[in-house]
C-alpha cells in the first residue's frame, strides 16, 4: 500500500487545527487507499504540547491513518541515530542545522522528510498551524485530494484527470513532482500595515526581494502581487492545471511533493528567515519538472502574537533577514533557471551536486548589495516612525551580524546539501518510528 506523509510543523497552540488536519488525512486514506502517516512535529512549549497530546489522544480512530507526535526531544533522537547510521562529517554541526535554538521554518520541514523517508513515504504534504481550510457546502475543501491524485504519475497520465494543461509536451513522460495551491485571507507576511501607512515605503520594501534586473513594469505587477496569494474569492469549484508552477502561484502552507525532490535536495535551514522554505518550489520550476496547481486554497490569517511588542520586533528581524537572504537566492534561482534541464541527470534526478555548487558560489557575491539593502530599510523604516523606528534601531545595532548570517545561512545551505542524500539512505535504518 502506499504510504504517504501529511505533517503539521508547530510551534504554537494549535488544537483546532490539528483536529482539522486528521480530518484531512481521514479523507486522503479513505478516497484514494492508501496510508496516511499525520506527523505532528511539536516545538511548542510543555503546556502547550500537553494539550497537543490530548487533541491527539481524543482523535477518532480513522482506517489507514496513523498518527506521529514528536517533541523536539524525540526528533532529536531520531536525528542523532540517523546521523550516526550516514557517516557525514560534522554530524553535531548537521544537527545544529537540522534542529536548531532558533526559529527555522526550513530545518522543520526537513526533519519533515527525514522522517517521512524513515517512515517509507511516497510523499511529503505539508500544512501549517496558523492556516484553516476552505468549505463548500458545509464541507470542508481538503488540497491533500489533488496530490494524491497526481504526485509521482507520470504527467502525461495526469493530463486527463486536470481541468487543463499548460505542460511542455517535452516534459510529459516526467512525473508529477509538486502539487500545491495557494492560500486566502491574509497576506502571508504581515506586510499590511506598511502598506496603509505609506505606500511608497511599501514598494521600497518589498522591491527588495525582487531580482534588480526585473524589468520597470514586471517588477510593479510583482511588488503589487508579492504574499497576496490568491487573494479573498472563495472556493465554488475545483480548478486544477498541468504545468510547471510558478513560485508566484503556490505556498508552503498548500504543498505536496514528490519523495524524487526531497530525497535529494532539502531546504535551506537558515533562521529567523522567513521565506526560507520556498527553495524547492523553485527547483522544481526551474528543472522543469511537471506540477499540478490547484485552486484548494488555505486560509491564511495571523496570530495575535507577532502584533504583541515582542512578536512584532521578532517577525521584522525575519523579515529582514529574508530581505538580505534574497539577494542570495535570487543568483541561485538566476543559476538554476539557466541551468534548466540540465539540473536533471540521465534518470531524470535532481543533480544535488549542481544546486549545492550554485548555492555555494552565491556566498561570493559582493556584500555591498546587502548593505544597500540595510540602508533602504533603515530609512523606510524610520519614515514610519513609532515600532518602526525602533525596530530600525535594531537592525542598525546588528547590521554587522545580520549580513554575516545571510551569507553564513548560505554556506550552512550547502553544507547541509552535501550531507543530504547520505542522511536520507541512513533513515532507513533508524528504529522506532513505524
């Protein structure tokens, strides 16, 4: 039987969701027969995992769903066996990576595939504990339904199941390796509030994370469209497409993929980064592999508690860091797309070694971009004024810190891609999970 991995990454209290999300993986094990590992990978603190446990403990009994709910203690036992069964060098450092102190929305979704791997899943689908799912007719929408019915078939079987297809026939024997939508409500990085204050900081803001060589009128359609997602409409019928996906049109709360992608290259494990788990999304457009894109949007919406003080200083220094790891990405996703299908070996397998080559050829690039980059947002940020300002004195006091972990997150990226596929044979041999 196929078995496959829907996870819930968490760090908050998110009862209601995990509720959801079992529901979720009822449905996928019920339609499509096959086994639904639900992995709830918990880094909440002692309260809030009691909780956690208790919601999981009253989930009904669902046939083919089981359910995985790792504390951070858990996972790192599960890492440590599977670091020490792959021989990579500097396991402590992989470890530090892969299980950081720090908040890293990448090395979550990591441990994510490692565990799934050890778990014998054809696939990873991933949600988040600050989304909800969209109804229709009293029911709710569930994407999981889409990407099992595509993920690993091979595209030109899949061209009869989809609403339309926008697939390069030279792509159509590839399989299917990411299934996603995108998500409604909120925006997906809590930029709003910049925007009604002045418009013009906005622009200046998030140009930041568009490339420099964008041309005048793509990069307005782009500032205007960046973490929109597919904006309010609700959901009234299924809309899917064969194609390969842009970035633009998919989120990380609203993914499926393909074991062939993760197994191979993970996601970068920097911190306090927000953004920092989109990589594959854009190593699957860039290799060309097909990708279905659904309109099974999430809700998105925000937690009180970046609005707090400290959540609010917190979210604007990942948001900084983004800003000043785009300049970074932004010359890999460059090398990767000219790259195209040369990213793919003879078998059609991402070359993890030309993606780390990239990644690692980035950290040369001048620093002086970056400092451009602290400069707008100095000024755009003391223009706002208020927590704004404040936080500006932040970034000011750190400048130096944070453009050395922009470039350091880069070297750790390759690092962590060199040791890779050795971790993922090696996950084979840890105990304890199935």
């Amino acid at each position: 039987m196929r078995r496959v991995c829907l996870t819930l990454p968490t760090d908050r209290a998110c009862a209601d969701t995990i509720a959801a999300v079992a529901e979720e993986a009822a449905h996928g094990a019920s339609h499509f027969g096959v086994e639904v590992r639900l992995l709830i990978l918990d880094s909440s603190d002692a309260a809030v995992r009691a909780r956690h446990r208790a919601v999981v403990r009253a989930l009904p009994p669902a046939p083919g769903v089981v359910v995985h709910h790792l504390d951070e203690d858990e996972q790192r036992a599960f890492l440590r066996a599977s670091l020490a069964a792959s021989g990579v060098a500097e396991p402590e450092r992989v470890l530090g990576l892969l299980l950081p102190d720090r908040v890293s929305y990448g090395a979550c979704t990591d441990r994510a595939f490692l565990v799934a791997e050890a778990l014998g899943c054809a696939s990873v689908h991933r949600r988040d504990s600050d989304s909800r799912y969209q109804y229709l007719d009293g029911k709710p929408v569930f994407p999981l339904h889409h990407e099992l019915a595509s993920l690993g078939r091979r595209a030109a079987d899949v061209a009869g199941l989809v609403t339309r297809g926008r697939l390069d026939p030279a792509c159509a024997d590839r399989p299917v390796s990411m299934v996603g939508g995108s998500f409604v409500g909120e925006m997906s990085v809590d930029v709003e509030e910049i925007h009604r204050l002045d418009p013009a900081v906005y622009r200046d803001v998030i140009g930041l994370s568009i490339p420099d060589d964008t041309p005048g009128i793509w990069r307005a359609n782009l500032i205007q469209e960046s973490f929109r997602g597919a904006g309010t409409a609700a959901f009234t019928a299924d809309r899917t497409t064969l194609t390969s996906v842009s970035p633009m049109r998919v989120d990380m709360c609203n993914i499926g993929f393909d074991r062939e992608v993760y197994g191979r290259v993970p996601l970068p494990p920097a911190t306090d980064t927000i953004g920092s788990d989109y990589f594959l999304i854009h190593l699957v457009y860039d290799a060309r592999l097909p990708g279905v894109l659904h309109n099974r949007h999430i809700v998105n919406y925000h937690t009180g508690e970046r609005r707090s003080d400290q959540g609010f200083l917190a979210y604007q220094l990942r948001l900084a860091k983004y800003l000043l790891s785009t300049a970074y990405f932004n010359a890999v996703y460059a090398r990767m797309a000219a790259a195209g299908d040369a990213l793919l070996d003879e078998a059609g397998h991402v070359r993890a070694s030309a993606v780390a080559a990239f990644v690692r050829d980035s950290t040369g690039l001048d620093p002086a971009e970056n400092v451009a980059r602290l400069d707008v947002l100095d000024r755009s940020y003391r223009k706002l004024g208020g927590r704004y300002a404040e936080a500006a004195d932040v970034f000011a006091a750190r400048a130096g810190r944070l453009l050395d972990e922009a470039r350091q997150d880069m070297e750790e990226f390759a690092l962590l891609i060199d040791a890779w596929e050795p971790l993922v044979r090696a996950t084979h041999s840890v105990k304890g999970l199935a």
